[in-house]
C-alpha cells in the first residue's frame, strides 16, 4: 500500500472509530422543509449528508443487508464507518433483523449510534384486505421486527415493495404508519420502491405523510429524465431518499459481452464508478449496496471519501459499449406486459430473476416467487412454443424466464 493510501485509510479508520459517533443527530423538524437537503459536510474524511427532514446525518453509504448472512461483515461495515443498516422483516425469514440486532445492538451496544431501516411486507393480494386486518398484520409485523433487532424502535420503517401508487393513498397503510410512528417504535416513516417508480414518488408528493423513500437508481437510469426531476422534487420538500440497487446487479453484463466489459465487471472500477454515479446526485443521501463480501465492502467503502471520479472510472462511464449496454438493463418498467398474451407479471419474474442471477440469493428469490403464485406465476409460458414478450431495451426476456424456471420451478 503507498504511503498516500496508508495514510488516507489511518484518517477514515480514525473517523469511523470516533468521529461517526458523534454526527448521528436529530435536527429540528420542519415539515415540508428544503433547508437540510442541500447540507454536506466532510468529518474524518467522511462525506456526510442530512436525511431529509429526518435531521439524521449519515455518511454517504450504508449497508443493504438483505443479501448478507455472516455478523462478522456487519460488525467490519460498522468498524468502517457504515452507520445506516438496511433490513426488512421478510429478509432471510427473520434472520437478517436478527443478525443485525445482535451484533449491532446486543455485541457491539451501537444502537445510538446507528440509523435502522426496516421495512414490512404486505403482499398485493394481501393489500384488498379489510382495514382492520391491515392494521393487525402492521402491529404484530413491527412487534416481532423490534424483538428481533433487539431494540424499542426502528429510525425507519418502510412500507415494502410499493409499485401501486393507489396502495400509498390506502387509510389503513397510512394509519398503521402513523400509529407505530406516535408510539415511537419508528422514528420516522416511508416506503421502498423498485419499480413504477415514478408514478409512486409523484403520489408521495401529494401525500406529505411519507418521511423517507428507499428507490431504485442507477446507471442505467441515467437517461430517465423525468424520474430524476422526481427525485430532485421529493427532495426539495424534505423528503430523505436512499438509493438501492446502485451497482445495477443484473445480468447485462453476462449475456455474450465481450471480455472487454467482463475485465470491468470483475474489477473495482466498475462498482466505484456506479455507486459514485449514484451519490454525484445531490438529492441522494445515502446509497445501500448490499455487498455480501469484505471484498466488496471494501470497494463500496473507498466512495466515502471523494466522489471525484479517477480517470479510469470517468473511461469506464463514457465507454460506449457500456452505455449501450446498460441502456438494456430491465428497468422493471412493466412495458413489455402487453407483448406476452398472458399478461404475466413481467417485472416482478425479472426481479426473481435478478435476486437468483445477480444476487445469488436463492432463498429471497423463492421467497418472492412464492408471494407471486408459485409455479402457477409462470404456468402460461407452457404454452408458448417461443417466447413473444419483446423489451424495447433489449433485455431477453424469454431466455431469462427459461433460466428462472430452471433454478426454481
Ligand atoms: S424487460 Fe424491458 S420492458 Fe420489460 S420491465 Fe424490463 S425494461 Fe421494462
Ligand atoms: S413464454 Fe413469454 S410470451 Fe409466453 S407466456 Fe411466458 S412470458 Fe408470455
């Protein structure tokens, strides 16, 4: 390691032992208000945003921990600085809160120290329910979620999985929120969303009940223009976004490329480059890449630091072949819906995909499948001879569903 990096790495290790203590604050809250968006500030070499009107002060990259099942790699994220830790009580069947709450409550006695996120997962077909069966199912989900992380609350609870805006505007989701929320077992309220999400954050807007929002942004986006500006509104009133699938974990990068983007994919240059990408974007707080290696912690963790692009990083986003390549990345749009005579739920199966393929989370990606129908999600493609489904962006859609149905159905 040259003297330069040895010395840079003493600063941030040095930050993380101490000085990120200190930044996790509560600011004054003012609904509505843009004044927190825009402050950034560097402590112990950190960059270091405000959530919204959250008021917390986070550095530039948490941890999304839904992939990850070794404690010694949150307790090493924590070490380094990470202080946003992002779960769900879905993830791993309970086990991700469990690990986060015992190592980050229970062994390393951090909770004040850390900004929990966790989310509850009301399925679509569970969403029709009458009111009080919603308001149950919130109030037993965040109990069991609390027991888990070992702790009285969450700094964020999340609706889980939102892609109809109409289940935003729901009474009984917005009553459950708020009623956890004035009982203090979460700080602060919101949603995830990976898909639609356009049309959902505008819906927020509207709605001014949700604190933060957990989006889908990458580079693969960068030519979605009037979701940015979305997000640059959402932004502007107070709203704290973090961003997740940053690193755009999806195929692309498999299917036939040429070696030259492979050398890419199988370095750091293309996970630095992505993730700072994500975060040049101001109205961005904090990305969650759901690293599952200390390798690649140790890639994402370089980000915190500067956000100033190296040479070979700015090489790696203009290069053409990469553009194209990521302009054909699934964007979970839902446009090719009307090109398969079944209506599958396109999207949602691409995402099963995605959990299996990029992630290599077999479980997650059953756990999804399953809440989709099981088998009988796919059951139609056995009438097709050939696939017709056709995505406008190049994503073969037909040789992923066959991929799909050979992992799992
Ligand atoms: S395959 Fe294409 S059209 Fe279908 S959801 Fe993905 S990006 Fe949209
Ligand atoms: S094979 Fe393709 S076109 Fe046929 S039902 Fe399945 S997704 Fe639709």
């Amino acid at each position: 390691m040259s003297e330069k990096r040895a010395i840079n790495r003493r600063k941030f290790l040095g930050a993380a032992a101490g000085t990120v203590a200190g930044m996790l604050t509560l600011g004054g809250y003012v609904p509505g208000s843009a004044q927190n968006q825009k402050s950034e500030e560097k402590s112990g070499g950190l960059i270091i945003r405000t959530l919204g009107r959250t008021g917390y002060k986070i550095p530039v990259v948490g941890m999304g921990v839904m992939n990850a099942d070794n404690p010694e790699l949150v307790h090493r994220a924590y070490e380094l600085g990470i202080r946003h830790f992002d779960t769900a009580y879905s993830y791993q069947r309970g086990r991700n809160e469990e690990m986060v709450g015992k190592v980050l409550v229970e062994e390393l006695k951090a909770r004040d120290k850390v900004i929990i996120a966790t989310k509850i997962n009301i399925r679509p077909p569970q969403r029709s329910l009458p009111a009080q069966q919603i308001k149950d199912m919130h109030r037993r989900m965040i109990d069991e979620s609390l027991t888990r992380l070992r702790t009285d609350y969450v700094d964020i609870l999340y609706s889980h999985d939102v892609s109809d805006p109409e289940w935003l505007k729901n009474p009984a989701l917005i009553e459950s929120l708020v009623e956890i929320k004035e009982q203090k077992k979460a700080r602060f309220i919101g949603f995830s969303t990976h898909q639609n999400m356009d049309s959902v954050i505008k819906t927020a807007l509207e709605l001014k009940v949700y604190d933060v929002i957990l989006t889908t942004l990458n580079y693969s986006l960068f030519d979605y223009t009037d979701y940015l500006n979305t997000l640059k509104k959402a932004a502007a009133q107070g709203i704290g976004l973090i961003a997740m699938k940053t690193q755009c974990q999806q195929p692309w990068y498999r299917e036939g490329q040429p070696s030259e983007l492979r050398r890419f994919y199988e370095g750091p240059v293309l996970h630095s480059a992505l993730l700072k990408w994500v975060l040049r974007h101001e109205f961005i707080t904090c990305a969650v890449p759901g690293f599952t290696t200390f390798d690649q912690l140790n890639e994402d963790i370089r980000v915190m630091n500067s956000l100033d692009y190296t040479d070979e990083e700015k090489k790696f986003l203009e290069d053409k072949m990469v553009k194209t390549q990521m302009a054909a990345v699934c964007r979970l749009c839902g446009q090719c819906v009307s090109t398969c005579p079944a209506r599958l739920n396109l999207p949602d199966l691409l995402r099963v995909h995605m959990y299996a393929s990029a992630y290599g989370n077999l479980l997650q990606a059953r756990e999804t499948l399953e809440e989709l129908g099981g088998k009988k999600a796919m059951a139609a493609c056995e009438n097709c001879s050939a696939c017709t489904a056709r995505c406008a962006r190049g994503v073969n859609i037909g040789r992923r569903l066959e991929e799909l149905k050979a992992w799992l159905v």
